[in-house]
C-alpha cells in the first residue's frame, strides 16, 4: 500500500505560478513511478507528468510540457509540481498518483491515488 497526500493548489492569476506537492508514504521504493493528473467536471482525468523515483526520468503532457516541472524530494519522499505560465485552462483538480511501472500516461495504470487538490487560474 502506498499512501499519498496532496498539498498546496490555490488561486492564481493566469500567467502565475504556484506549486504543489505529494506526500508519499507506506511500501514507496525506487521502483515506483509518481505521476499527476487533472480533472474538471465531466472531463477524464487527464495526465500531467511524471517521474520515476529511482533513476529521474520524467514525462510530460504537450500542454504543459515547457510550463510545468516535476520532481521529487527522496529526503522528505515527495513530489513536486511547479507550475508556471498558468493559464485559465490549467484549472483543475490535481491528482497525485503511484504506479509500479514506467511513465505511464494512462491513469488505469496508476494503483494509488491522492484525494486531488484544487488549482484555479483565473483570467
């Protein structure tokens, strides 16, 4: 089992920044690749980015890929995802989530999940 929890989100004005981060707990190991997603009303939950845990690779979507960083905190076992450039269709609720493969971009093959944490830009 692997817990995560998500922190920070928030309101801010397009062409801002803001961060958030995922708090990972219980059987984590180098293995495990952490990914985020978004969602809005009546939308599928859409893939972000990702990065594995052990050897740092990561993957983006196109739509934020140059916008948007993730990495992660081995110290503190968190991700993080800096968020810049945001634009109104940035809003969304953000998704932290575990697999135990690669840098999948298909939420099915992520087996853990966060409780998502609200990120509104407005215009």
């Amino acid at each position: 089992q692997v817990q995560l929890v998500e922190s920070g989100g928030g309101l801010v004005q397009a062409g801002g920044s803001l961060s958030v981060s995922c708090a990972a707990s219980g059987r984590t190991s180098s293995s495990i690749t952490m990914g985020w997603f978004r969602q809005t009303p009546g939308k599928e939950r859409e893939f972000v980015a990702a990065i594995t845990w052990g050897s740092v690779n990561t993957r983006y979507s196109d739509s934020v890929k140059g916008r948007f960083t993730i990495s992660r905190d081995n110290a503190k076992n968190t991700v993080i995802l800096q968020m810049n450039r945001l634009k109104s269709e940035d809003t969304a609720v953000y998704y932290c989530a575990a697999s135990p493969g690669g840098l999948y971009y298909l939420a099915p093959a992520y087996d853990y999940w966060g409780q998502g944490t609200q990120v509104t830009v407005s215009s």
